[in-house]
C-alpha cells in the first residue's frame, strides 16, 4: 500500500473522535498491526493514549484504506466494490420484486454491555411500510430461513426482518429539484467536494461539511433535503441498508412529487458517473438517470428520520469502529 | 502455491486464492467444502479471495451465486464456466 497526503480531507481536530486503535486499524487496512500503524501514523491524525498507543478517527483511517490502497481489498474497498455491483446488471433487477432475510446483529462487545446493563443499546427498526417494502407473512419468512439453517440467533435489540422489496422506474420532473441535484453530482464529480467518510459528528454538521470539501451518502442527501426544501419542495433525507453481499448503512433524499417519495440518490449517481479509480462503477447512464427518481430494490430504509444514526450506545451514535452487522440473503418465498 | 503461479487451471486458482484467503497451503483445502467452512473462513476473506479470483480471469461472479451456501467445487465449476464465455 502507497501513501500519499493529498487525495482526501482529514476530519478536522474539532470534530474527531480519536477511538481507534491499530487493531482495529490493520483490520480496515488489511495489513499487520505494526505496518497498519506505522503508515497510519505516517498520514493521519493522531492522538497517544498510555495504554492503547495511537489512536485515530475511524472516518481517516476508512479514507486511507479507500484512497490509498493499491491491493482493492481493503475492507471499504470490499465493500464499495460488491455493493455495487448491481448497478452493472440489467436494468430489471434493479427493480424486480426481491425477497430478502435481513439481519441486524449487534458486535459482541455492544451485546455483552447492553446485556449486563452496563450500556443502553438501540437500533433504529427497519421502515416496513415504505414504498416497496413488504414484510412477509410466517411461512414465507420461513421459507427463506430454511436457506440458512447454520444462521446463529439474533439477540435483541439485533432484529431479523423477512421482506420483499419492489423498485420502481421513475423519474424527477421538477426543473428546481433537477437543477439542484444536478449541481451537487457535479460538485462531487468535479472535486469541489471529495466523496469521501465522514465522521458522524460532521454528518450531524452536513452544511460545514460540505463546505470543508467533503461529503458523504448522509452528508450529501441531508443537503439536498434541506435544498430542495429551501426551494419549497417537500422533501426528506433517508437512512437504511442497502442490501447485498455485505451490507451496509447508506442514505439518501427522497422527493415527493406526483404522489410518490421519489429517491435521489447523489451517492449513487456521483460513484456511477464521476467516481475514479476503486470508487467508480462501470454503470451504464440508465443507471445513472434511475439515481434521480428510481427506487432500487436493495433499499430497505429505517425509521429515523432525517437520516439520523440507526445505532445509538447511551443516546449517542455507536462508535462506527464497533458496526453492526447486517446480512441481506436473498431468496424465494414459498 | 500462490494465485500468481497457480496456472490457468481454475481449480489450482480457487484453491490458491481460498488457501491465500485464510493463509493455509493450497491442500488443506477441500473441494467437498462449504466456503464458510473453510477453518478460518469469514466473509470478508471469502470476498478477498473472490476479488483476486475475479482480477486473475477478468470475470464477475454473480453475487447471487455468493450468496448460496456454495461449495468449493461449486465456486471452481463457476469460475470455469466463467472463464470458458469469457474467452
């Protein structure tokens, strides 16, 4: 893995949250603890605990491995690489009725304080009645379970949601809500703005953020929310799981024009047609049109709203370092 | 054996990346298998060896197929099927 300083903004001191140890870090990275260390070190923030050794801002350390790594195997690199894969298919799959079994199970560590009383543990439930969504009834969801018989019991407040979700093939008519959603792609796509991980105390600050040139899934689509709002739409800023090998939190901002919340996906939409490198998607520019107005069925969206953290540990956003683990198996009901 | 000289035998080549995966020699890997049981095996590492199966053929596995509770065998007859319409 090569280094170099320029490619991404580092989370500013005021807004760190210097938690990370080089465990944890070698494991995003990919490489030996004393490797992990000395490069993280090399790049990025820091501050010395006395027991635990350097600590760093997990958002830096997820921005390393993204822009940094020559291996594309790195955690994030995964991540990105195969939840997004279906962007590459055909435009049906995108929203053809698909039957998932989701799970949501807390990490031991969150579990064992939870349990023991120590530490107040929530997560958001998923929404099931957002457009598309559909929980299905006993022997469906049965029926998909049987497809994982070696799958362990989820303890609460971990869930385990059977669904089917259905897209659909819309698109965005307003001229204002286009024009705006297309500047901010273009801020993305031109560099104005690095597509990059950002901490949940600048997302909870997505104007700054935006403005310090840096943006991410829940920064962007809080943004268009409130810019499409300023402009006297209606509008919200979604937050979920996008569903899939691994998956993983994601979030949006959703229109509501013509009777229907319509999804404008600017993480989507930049990473198709602006992204460089591992972060880019070899999507055709059908995909890139359905990112403003389609609804894709790998979203299943939570409760919160304004796209406000899924975990909290004793009413603050869970350390992203300790993530909850979300398994989407896809199947077929009965 | 490591993926780089593992030949063009799609069998060697899942092997080697299964066994880079989760740092064993390439037989201590059986073919009869489930993916998940290989010792050591977890989905970040089934993923890695996924990618560097994929970059070494130029070829997508669909994630569907990921999905399943495959086997070893069944991801090799994959990949070489695969790797035949590639060509």
């Amino acid at each position: 893995m090569s280094a170099t300083t320029s490619t991404f903004i580092r989370v500013p001191a005021s807004y760190a949250r210097y938690d990370v140890d080089t465990t944890v870090t070698a494991g995003l990275l990919g490489l030996p603890d004393g490797e992990a260390g000395e490069l993280a070190t090399t790049h990025l923030p820091y501050v010395r605990d006395p027991g635990r050794g350097p600590l760093f801002d997990h958002a830096d350390v997820v921005n390393l491995a993204l822009f940094h790594s020559n291996t594309g195997c790195t955690v994030p690199d995964l991540a990105l690489r195969f939840l997004l894969r279906f962007a590459t298919a055909p435009q049906s799959t995108w929203y053809e009725p698909r039957w998932w079994l989701v799970r949501v199970c807390p990490p031991p560590a969150l579990l064992d304080r939870a349990r023991d009383g120590s530490a107040q543990l929530s997560i958001e439930p998923a929404d099931l009645a957002a457009p598309g969504v559909v929980p299905l009834d006993a022997p469906d969801a049965a029926a998909l379970r049987q497809a994982r018989p070696t799958a362990k019991a989820i303890l609460p407040p971990g869930y385990e949601v059977a669904v089917r979700i259905t897209g659909a093939e819309a698109t965005v008519h307003d001229g204002r809500a286009r024009g705006l959603y297309q500047e901010m792609v273009d801020a993305l796509a031109g560099g104005a703005v690095t597509y990059q991980s950002v901490n949940e105390g600048l997302r909870a600050r997505h104007r700054e953020a935006w403005q310090l040139g840096m943006a991410d899934c829940v920064v962007a689509s809080r943004l268009l929310a409130d810019r499409l709002r300023d402009a006297g739409l209606t509008a919200r800023a979604r937050r979920g799981y996008l569903l899939g090998l691994v998956g993983s939190d994601h979030a949006w901002c959703e229109l509501y024009e013509d009777d229907h919340w319509k999804p404008m996906d600017l993480a989507f939409a930049f990473l198709a047609s602006g992204g460089s490198g591992t972060r880019r998607i070899n999507a055709t520019p059908e995909f890139v049109a359905a990112c403003c107005g389609s609804r894709f069925n790998r979203l299943l969206p939570g409760q919160a709203p304004d796209a406000l953290p899924l975990v909290h540990l004793d009413g603050e956003p869970a350390p992203p370092w300790l993530p909850v683990a979300v398994s989407a198996h896809p199947g077929e009901a009965r | 054996m490591t993926i780089a000289d593992s030949g063009d035998d799609p069998a060697d080549v899942v092997v080697a990346a299964l066994a880079a995966a989760v740092s064993l020699a390439a037989d201590q890997i059986k073919t009869s298998q489930r993916l998940a049981q290989i010792p050591g095996m977890e989905s970040v590492k089934i993923l890695r060896a996924v990618v560097r199966i994929e970059d070494y053929y130029h070829i997508n596995v669909p994630d569907d197929f990921l999905f399943e509770t495959a086997t070893v065998a069944d991801l090799i007859d994959l990949v070489a099927r695969l790797v035949k319409e590639s060509r």
